[in-house]
C-alpha cells in the first residue's frame, strides 16, 4: 500500500480542472455530432455546429469551451486502507488544486465563486472553496471525479417529492419546458430518485458523472426498471420540439441518466439537474505512486468542420444601427455584427439600477443610447487575445432590469442566450427594441470575433465590468423582433408538433 502524497493529489485536480476546460469528454463529442447529422431544423443545427466547431477549437487551442468555466465539484472516494501524508484534509487538497487551475497564467479560468452568497457577495478571486463530497470504501485508492459545473444549468435544477403512486416521466415532462433554454440544450439530464431530499439532489449530480450510452442502451433495449424510464423519459422529452438552445429541433437532451436509493416508505424524493453543452468532468485514481496521467484525447475524435454563416445572413454596422432598421429584422434572422457593443450582466444592471434611482446617473463615458449590450461575463485574455472566451450569459436573469434599460437610457437592443420572459417581450414590444441570441456554449467561437476591448464601466467588477467589444462578423439570431415575436416560444410549438406527427 503506497502513501498518497497531498502534493500528488493537489497536481492531479489542478490538471483535472485544466484539462476539462478544454476538451470535451469523447462520449459527448459523439453523440453532439451523431445529434447533428439527423437535426432537421435548421435553425438548431447551426447552433449544434457551432458548439462542435468551438469545441474542437477550444481542444486545439487549450482555451476553455465556455466563459462560464464553472463551480469545481468533486466526488472522492477514499479506500479504508488508503494513507494521505501531508496533514492536508480532503477538503483542503482539493481547494488547492481548484486554486491552481483557476489562476493559471496559461489558462487563466473564470473565477466565479462569491463568498457570502445571502450578503455581499464577494468574488473569492480564486474559484475556491469547491464543493466536495467524500465517501468512504473499501481499498487502499483514491477515486477521485472532477467536474466544473456551469450556473447556467445549475441554475435550472428541480426538485420535487412527488407520492409513490406519482408517475416520474409526468413531472420530467411537465418540468422541462419550464426549465427554459438558459441550461443550453442538447445535453443531459442527471435525474435522482429516492434515499430523501438531499440525496436525491447528490444522486442526480451523480449520475451526470456516467458515460453517455443512450445510443447503445437504444439498440440493445433495457434490461430493468431503471433503463426502461431513461428510454422513457428520453422519449417523451426530445418529442417537446424544444431543441438545440430551444429553437426548436428534433434533440432536446442527448441521454438521460439516472441513479437511485431506497427511500421511504411514504416518500418518492425526485431531483433532476441538467447538464449542459458544455459538460465537463473526468475521473482518476490514485494508488501511491504519483500524480494521475491524463492522457490528451486524439483532434481525430472530432468531426473536421468549419463555422461559416449562411449565405442570407445580412451583416449589421453596430455603429450606425438604426431603430428603423432594427424593426425590419424578422425572428429567426441570422444577422453578422460588426463594430461597437456594450457588455453588462446581473452585477453591472444593478449597479446602473441603483445609480439611476438615486438620482446620480451614469458615470461619464457609459451611453447606451441606441446601443447594443451583451450580457457575457468573459474570461480574462492571454497572450495575443483581445479577450478570452466570452459566450452569452442567460437573459432571463436581466428580464427585471429590461423595462429601466430601455426607458431609462435609451438602449436600443440586448444580446444573450437562451428565451426572455414574458416581462422582458412586453418591454421589447413597447419600446421597439430587439433581442439577439448567440449560442451558448460556443464561447471560444465567439471570441475570435471580438477584435478590442477595453473597461468603459465599474472596474471593481471584474469580468462583470461594463466592457466595450469591437466586433467582426458576430454571428446572433434574431430571438424577439420589435413586435415581440419569440423565436423560442414558436419553434418549440412548430416541432413539438411536427414530432407528433
């Protein structure tokens, strides 16, 4: 039995979170490509390309798949004969690992981890502390699995208890398209049943852990209860029409996972997590003699491809841009965008909320009048990059801020992903504003098209700062028009019933 150095352990999760930033898992890759040979909706199968082509991008150039490089979680299984020599805990090695790979000078990844989450809120700088759950076993290894969990998809997890007789496929299919799109579907979904509320939740987390094999599970058929209702619920849930980053299509999730616990007699606890496309997690194990090898996958494990817009795209001068011309754009557009944008997400929104409610206004220099803002929260740039991964942020979160954006400082229209809320569609209607949606989970893509930046707003922000793009040929769709037209409210109804068809 070898004696598991804490040095060892640490290097192994810092090359875990590095090495998971960059490369998808192969399993994935397979089936986001067998998913978009046999997508038919065409609006949905661009968005799937362009998550492909990020994604091997990202793998060639060592730069994370999305700006959101996630919450590190980790699930350690500590063998009883196992031996640590450090004096570190578990919890401790781990947030080292966690704090090496997020300040890599590299790779430098997003730190999204605020302290104080009910008060003030306060960026840990370093993407510390991690979440970690232990579990003791037999054997003298460690198995240790890594993941960096995006909030987008966080975001959109549900629990429910439902009663024993309570049919499960129902309330996953009557949950799902309230979920909205912010988790960026195609992905999976981790569902936990059983054990009680907080195991249910650990279960689904879990599970997301697992290979994805729906294709084969398929061919071969199930062999229990449990695979019965992944193929079930796979089913029923790609039937919604939802599809890739809710346009409407014909896969909304590429496997469902499921892991289970003896419960309750009275109890039926149900948790399901979503994963989204930019899943990231990897397994190892350490036995005493060194750091865990990670092996880089082959560029050969990944469809060959380019990102090129179609051919009616129409391209837009940001620095010109009209409201006349904004009220010609049609939902489901492809526009090219090309000059000057504003970012600005949750931290920056309330910022200017509470400066205008106070009476003091915007700091000099920040006009947004007739302007474009883009909810991102970017990663920082390295090397020749004029930023790093910069993908779109989830606009529901700004719905409550779109009403005094508009009114209040004459912004003209906003860029984020996935649908906005019928609040935000009364204010767009009302003002003849427009919303954009970039693809989420095509960070990387995306940053290739910014060409400058620079900090216009609230520095102290960090990544939440107000930052001025230049852009060049940023690819978007038209999400809602001037007259409050929703691309995801009718490409989901238009699939759902073609799929029923």
């Amino acid at each position: 039995m070898g004696m598991i150095k804490a040095e060892d352990f640490i290097e192994s999760v810092a090359d875990a979170f590095q090495y998971i930033s960059y490369y998808h898992p192969k399993d994935f890759i397979q089936a986001m490509s067998a998913a978009y040979e046999k997508e038919e909706s065409p609006a949905a199968k661009d968005a799937m390309k362009q998550i492909l082509v990020n994604s091997r991008m990202s793998a060639m150039g060592h730069r994370p798949v999305c700006q959101d490089t996630g919450i590190a979680c980790a699930f350690v299984k500590v063998g009883m004969d196992a031996r640590f020599e450090g004096g570190m805990t578990v919890q401790e090695m781990v947030d080292e690992g966690v704090r090496r790979a997020y300040t890599n000078p590299d790779n430098p990844l997003r730190a999204s981890v605020l302290m104080d989450p009910a008060g003030k809120r306060l960026n840990s700088k370093d993407n510390t502390p991690a979440v970690v759950h232990v579990e003791m076993v037999k054997g003298d290894k460690v198995e240790v699995t890594c993941a960096a969990k995006g909030g987008g998809s966080e975001n959109k997890s549900k629990f429910v208890m439902l009663n024993p007789s309570d049919s499960i496929v129902d309330w996953v299919v009557e949950t799902v398209p309230k979920m909205g799109a912010g988790w960026c579907p195609p992905g999976m979904l981790g569902i936990g049943v059983g054990g009680t509320a907080e195991k249910a939740m650990v279960l689904a987390k879990e599970s997301l852990m697992d290979p994805i094999n729906m294709q084969d599970l398929l061919k071969k058929g199930p062999d229990n209860k449990v695979e019965e209702l992944r193929l079930e619920i796979y089913d029923a849930v790609n039937k919604l029409g939802i599809g890739a980053q809710g346009l409407g299509g014909v896969t909304t999730v590429l496997d469902v996972k499921i892991k289970d616990w003896p419960t309750h007699a009275a109890s039926k606890p149900v948790a399901m997590i979503p994963n989204c496309a930019a899943t990231r997690h990897i397994h190892f194990t350490l036995d005493g003699s060194g750091p865990a090898m990670l092996a880089p996958p082959s560029i050969e494990d990944w469809p060959d491809m380019e990102y090129e817009a179609s051919a009616d795209a129409k391209r837009v001068d940001m620095d010109n841009v009209t409201p006349e011309e904004v009220a010609s754009w049609k939902p489901g557009d492809v526009l090219l965008l090309n000059g000057k944008i504003l970012t600005g997400r949750d931290a920056a929104h309330k910022k200017i909320k509470d400066l205008l409610d106070s009476g003091e206004g915007l700091p000099e220099g920040l006009d947004f009048k007739n302007r474009f803002i883009y909810y991102v929260g970017p990663v920082d740039a390295v090397r020749d990059e004029a930023v790093g991964p910069a993908g779109p942020t989830t606009a529901t979160r700004m719905d409550k801020f779109t009403e005094m954006m508009l009114d209040k400082t004459g912004l003209l229209g906003m860029i984020g992903k996935a649908e906005r809320g019928d609040e935000a569609i009364e204010a767009i209607k009302k003002h003849k504003s427009v919303y954009l949606m970039a693809t989420g989970g095509a960070a990387y893509l995306v940053s290739k098209a910014i060409k400058s930046s620079r900090v216009v707003a609230f520095p102290e922000l960090g990544m939440e700062a107000v930052y001025e793009f230049e852009v060049e040929d940023m690819p978007v769709t038209v999400a809602v028009d001037s007259g409050g037209e929703s691309v995801h409210k009718t490409g989901p109804q238009v699939w759902k019933v073609k799929l029923a068809s």
